[in-house]
C-alpha cells in the first residue's frame, strides 16, 4: 500500500526543477512593457511580451488582419477545474494492481513522466517565454479571483512550450486507461478521454498557455508514450507475473 505515495513522491522530486527554471525565468532583469503598447491591447495586433522572451510562440498564429489567435481564444473562468485536474491524475498510480505486474507498470509510468519533464527543460531554460496573456483574464472576484490568485502566484506566466500539461497529463491518461480496462470499467475510459481534451482546451481558455505549447506538448506526450511507455507495457504483457522484474527482487 505504500508503494503508491513512495513513488509519487519520488517522481515529485524528479521533476522538481520545473519551479526552479520557472523562477529563473520570471526574476530575470527586463524592460517594462511601455503605456503605449498597453494602450494598443484591444486591437490584439500588438505584442505584450517584455525581453525575457527568447521567441514569441504566439508569432505563429495570425488571422488576415494580423491579430494574434493567442488573443482571440476567449478567457473561460470556469475552466480552471479541468486545468487544475491534472493534480488529480497524479493518484493514477493507486488505479495500479496491487501485485507486482501494477508495480512494474506503475514504474514504466514513473520514467515516462520524469522523461516528458526533462526533455522539456532545456526548452524551457533555452528559449524562455513569458505567457503574456493573463491580462486577459481581467479582474476577478469571489472564488475565481482566489483560486487564479492562488495560481498565479505559485506559477509565473513561464515554462510556455512545450506543455507539461498536456504532456503528463497523457501519459497519465494513458495509464490509467490501461488500468481502468484491466478492472473492465469501461464506462470511465469513456468518461476520461473528453475530459482529458477539456484539460487540454483548458490551458488555452485559462490564459496559461500558447496554441503552440498546446500542440508541442501533444506532440511530445503522444511521442514519449510510443517511444517509451507502450513498448514498456507490451514488454509486461509479454511475460509471466513470475517472470516480473519486482518478482524476480523478492
């Protein structure tokens, strides 16, 4: 029973360093944004970014009269719970069996969390980007204006692309996908996916992150998984349970 908190908490320590490049990024010296540029927000044409920025994710993304579609996705208060679910998927290691096949699967997870994390370190130390679009999201009051200020306060608007989010969100869908059908709950795979899309709608609607963080986390979520996680699990199936590693420890 206490293999599940042991190993949540050692992936925790693996992917530490995430608050310690965000930090880095957001205490750097830079030049305020002037009044003029604030002044020209409305017209969506103009960039808020200051000069920590290395590149601007959002440049990608243009509609014909130059507003940036970053901009334009509509701030959706409410979204904030399916973006803040993704606290919820760390608890997928207790959805493991408790014998040696969940354990050894439950480690194949781990490494592809901590991987999707490492990769995008370098990206987010390399080519830093300040998500300049929490003005959007206006004043807030009553519940939304503590939970986003609570938010916001423990993550600065760095670590863009590509999006952990979404990445080990995946990752951990994936999993708990596999052990949902394992207990032949079918009925909450179905439910998992949309709200796993909702998550990732989320990032976008919350004002958290790019349409290009979107899209690279995705891309490096569904890529660790197949690179990683599915050959480790077809591996599993492949043998006997007492054939396991963990079995073979004992």
């Amino acid at each position: 029973m206490l293999f599940p908190p042991l190993l949540l908490f050692w992936v925790l320590l693996l992917i530490g360093p995430y608050i310690v490049i965000n930090r880095m990024a957001a205490w750097a010296n830079h030049t305020p944004i002037s009044e003029e540029t604030i002044a020209q927000r409305d017209t969506l044409k103009v960039s808020q970014q200051d000069d920590r920025t290395a590149w601007d994710p959002k440049s990608l993304f243009r509609d014909s009269e130059g507003r940036y579609l970053d901009y334009k996705i509509p701030a959706v208060d409410w979204t904030i719970w399916f973006y803040l679910s993704l606290f919820g998927y760390y608890c997928a290691f207790f959805a493991a069996q408790k014998n040696d096949r969940g354990r050894a699967e439950s480690l194949v997870m781990a490494q592809a969390w901590a991987v999707t994390s490492w990769i995008a370190y370098p990206v987010f130390a390399v080519l830093p980007a300040d998500i300049d679009l929490r003005w959007q999201l206006g004043e807030m009051e009553g519940i939304y204006g503590f939970v986003y200020g609570a938010f916001h306060t423990l993550d600065e608007p760095f670590n863009a692309w590509p999006c952990l989010h979404i990445a080990q969100s995946f990752i951990m869908a994936a999993a708990l996908a596999r052990w949902w059908l394992q207990r032949k709950w079918t009925w909450a795979v179905w439910l998992l996916w949309p709200a796993w899309l909702g998550l990732c709608i989320s990032v976008m609607t919350t004002k958290q992150h790019f349409i290009w963080d979107s899209i690279t986390g995705t891309l490096l979520g569904v890529s660790v998984w197949g690179w990683m996680m599915r050959p480790g699990f077809r591996h599993l199936d492949s043998v006997t349970d007492d054939d396991l590693p963990l079995a073979r420890l004992g």
